[in-house]
C-alpha cells in the first residue's frame, strides 16, 4: 500500500498494510514504517514482515495496527505460553515471544527510553530474571484485579475491549484459579485475588463502582450495584489480611493492599537497594533515611537490616506513604522507635522531615514528578535509589534529577513482569560533584 507523509488522519483506517518492522516500542508494539509513517504494530516482532490491519489513525505522524498475518516471522516468535492472551485478553501481551529473548527485547526498550526520554544516552542497563535461568515465566503473580463476565465468570479484559476473557492467565498460580473459580460473581463487579508466603489464597469481591467500567453505561453500572444488593467489598475466601514474609520478617497486609506482584519482587527489590547503597555510598552510624511511596516499609527493612549485619546503628528513618493501612503494617513489622511513619503524599511531607542521607523512592506508575524531584534533590542526600515500573515515567524522573545534579552510578532493569511488555528498573543516583 502506498500513500504520501501527510496523509490526512483517519484516511488508512481500517486497511491492511504490509510492513517490516525494526524496533519494540515502551507499550509492547513493534516499531515499522510505511511510506515515511510511523505504525506500531500490536503482536509483531522486530525482525517480522506483517499484514497489519488499522486500528487507530488519530495522529498525523503514526498510526496503530494489529497483526493479521505474519508474513516473514521471528525465530524468537513461539506458541503463545498465555492461554488467556492466546484467546485476546490483554493480560501476558508479549506471551508469543522467547523469554530470554524478550529480556533483551526489554534491554533494548529500557536503554533507548533512558536516551530519548531521560536524556540519558550513556547509561547502561540490562534486564535481568527475578528467579534467574530457570525462569519459567509462569505462575510468578501473587496479587491479580480480575474482572467478572455477564455469566459471572472472573477474568481479564480483551485488548483495548470491554469483552472478559474467561481462559485462565499463565502468571496466575493455579491455586490462585481453583480458588477464585469456586465462585459465581456479580457481573460487572471486580476481584482480587491474592496468593500468600504461606500459599494460603484469598479472594474479595469488589461490586462495580458508581464510575461505570469500560463498556458499561452508567445504567448498567448501577443495575449491576442494584441487583447485588452489595455495595462495599466482601470476602470471598481466605482472610481479610494476606501475610507475607520477606527476609527475617512478615507482614500483614489487607486483602486488597499494595503488594509488589511477582513473588520474588520485595526480596530481589530489597536486596537491590541495600547493595547499591553499599556499593556507592556505604551506610554509616546516625545516618536518616527517607523512604518516599514506601507502603509496608519493606525497602525500610531491608537496608535497616543490612546495616546492622554490617555493625552500622542506622538514625531515623522516614516512611511516607498515602494509605495508612500500608503504615499501619510498616509499624507493626518494624516496631522500631528509629522508624517514623507519615501518612500523606510525598509531596506533602518531604519539606518537613530530617535532612537524609540516603532516600529511596518507589512510586506508582505515574512516576514522582518535578516537585518531589526537585524537593529530593534539595535535600542533598549523599544517594538516591529511585525505583520505577514505568520506563517513560522513570527514565523522565531521572532526567529531572540530572537537571539537578545529581547522576546514575548503576542501573538494574528486573523481568518483573514476564511475558508482558513491563519493566521494572532500580537506579542508585550520587551528586554529580561528588
Ligand atoms: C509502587 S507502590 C510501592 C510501595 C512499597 N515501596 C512496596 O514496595 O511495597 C507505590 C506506593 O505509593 C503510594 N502512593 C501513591 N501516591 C502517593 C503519593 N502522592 N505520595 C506518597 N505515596 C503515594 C501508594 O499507596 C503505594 O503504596
């Protein structure tokens, strides 16, 4: 198909292209060009020549497409591992690719992204298992927000759709399915399921919200809430409280809290950031520690704990976070008169607390942003170790922290996420003067 660069927007909806494409994108497309335009590419692979049919045409530089045929395929293209993805749910979009290989699909994505979007072009990382070699890209997620079908089946959206995938997901264990399956649902509503250290499995059942959900008419929102007779959430199995247990030390977090997904994030995670401490600015006697977005106080834990196996006696330490029901587990766990918690955003609180030696920053998707940033940096602590999900939203935070001196000694990227496109990546950040 031929067409010139300034096509008008929407003039290739809804046709077929053929293209070659060179390159994955943050978001999971692949990357190809036709006739100077841009088209990313959903279920295809560098290296591959598609059929690709238009699904959104709304910009003047590019356009998406989904793969309708593989015309040349990968070496690294597989059956798809997902049953759910294989059926179109949204869930392990990258389910059709070799694990090791996608680990370096996502190096590639995560160096370019530091380039591009944090101006960060000679900052080196790679994407490493979170089990190592063995990974099985299987079974890894112990917390999962399914969603219920009009048969009152729970399951994961299709791509882009409001139509439930019922097929179960390969990232779920399968006790977590034997559980959450026992059950008929609500149409409409949510659920959580979650899988403990102690393989105990538990399910709350969350009605559907006055907000509709995708594909829903406010009407049918409130015909659903109306029908259930339910209005807050409900246990379905287990227990309202899911425990954990991460080196020495466990906790009790609600069903429905913030737990890192993958079984092996907290421990890899922790472990991480009290090495790169060690490494590039060693912990000494009497230093604070700010642990912004720092929920449970897992990461508090793990450098409070590395610190006195190496005979240092940390000072204060700072836990901010938004949900209190996180720091309310944080200090139960920790029980420690040096851990002080805070409950607001970071945004907030940073101005009043100690000044810090070390901060780590782990925040939701959407990054920390230019005032935390900024604030941070202002502090002066003698190590950052900014931890991101995002790759745009993380590699932007730390362009942000090189605008204010300080830079990268040492990045991780960790396959927290297998067989999708995610990333998680932990960088250790130092004053540039220093
Ligand atoms: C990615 S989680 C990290 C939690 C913790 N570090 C862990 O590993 O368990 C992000 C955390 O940020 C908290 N949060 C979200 N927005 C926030 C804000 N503006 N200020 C402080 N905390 C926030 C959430 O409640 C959540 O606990």
């Amino acid at each position: 198909m031929s067409a010139p660069a300034s096509t008008p927007r929407g003039a290739w909806s809804g046709r077929e292209l053929e293209v070659t494409l060179d390159r994955l994108a943050h978001g999971g497309a692949a990357v190809g060009r036709v006739d100077g335009r841009v088209v990313f590419v959903r279920g295809a692979l560098p290296g591959e020549r598609v059929r690709a049919l238009v699904v959104d045409d709304r910009k003047a530089a590019f356009c998406h497409a989904d793969v309708v045929e593989i015309v040349e395929a990968s070496p690294y293209r597989i059956d798809p591992a997902c049953p759910a993805a294989a059926a179109g749910a949204g869930c392990c979009d990258l389910s059709f690719v070799s694990l090791p290989h996608l680990r370096d699909l996502k190096t590639e994505v995560l160096t370019d992204t530091l380039a591009r979007v944090g101006r960060l072009p000679d900052v080196e990382a790679s994407v490493r298992s979170l089990i190592g070699p063995d990974d099985p890209g299987a079974a890894w997620r112990v917390r999962a927000r399914l969603s219920v079908d009009g048969q009152g089946y729970p399951g994961f959206h299709r791509h882009h759709g409001a139509q439930i995938v019922a097929e179960p997901c390969i990232a779920l264990h399968p006790a977590m399915y034997a559980t959450v399956r026992d059950q008929r649902y609500q149409p409409g509503s949510d659920v959580i399921v979650v899988r403990d250290t102690e393989a105990q499995v538990h399910v709350v059942e969350i009605p559907e919200e006055s907000a509709p959900r995708r594909g829903h008419s406010r009407a049918t929102a409130q015909r659903n809430r109306a029908r259930s007779g339910r209005k807050t959430s409900h246990l379905v199995a287990g227990s309202a409280t899911a425990t954990f247990q991460v080196g020495r030390r466990r906790w009790e977090i609600p069903s429905t809290g913030f737990w890192q997904a993958h079984e092996r994030a907290p421990q890899v995670y922790s472990d991480t950031i009290a090495e790169l401490v060690a490494a590039h600015r060693p912990l000494s006697g009497g230093s604070t520690v700010w642990d912004l977005y720092g929920g449970a106080g897992v990461f508090t834990a793990g450098l409070l704990d590395a610190a006195a196996a190496g005979g240092v006696e940390l000072g204060q330490m700072h836990i901010v976070d938004t949900d209190s029901t996180a720091l309310d587990a944080a200090q139960t766990t920790l029980d420690d008169l040096r851990v002080h918690v805070h409950r607001g955003s970071a945004q907030a609180v940073v101005d009043g607390l100690p000044t810090p030696d070390v901060v780590v920053l782990d925040p939701p998707r959407s990054g920390a942003g230019r005032e935390v940033v900024e604030a941070v940096a202002d502090a002066d602590p003698a190590i950052i170790v900014h931890i991101g999900c995002d790759v745009a939203a993380f590699a932007r935070d730390l362009g942000l922290f090189a605008d204010r001196g300080y830079r990268v000694v040492e990045l991780r990227g960790f396959d927290a996420f297998p067989r999708t496109h995610h990333v998680e990546a932990i960088a250790a950040l130092v004053p540039a003067s220093g």
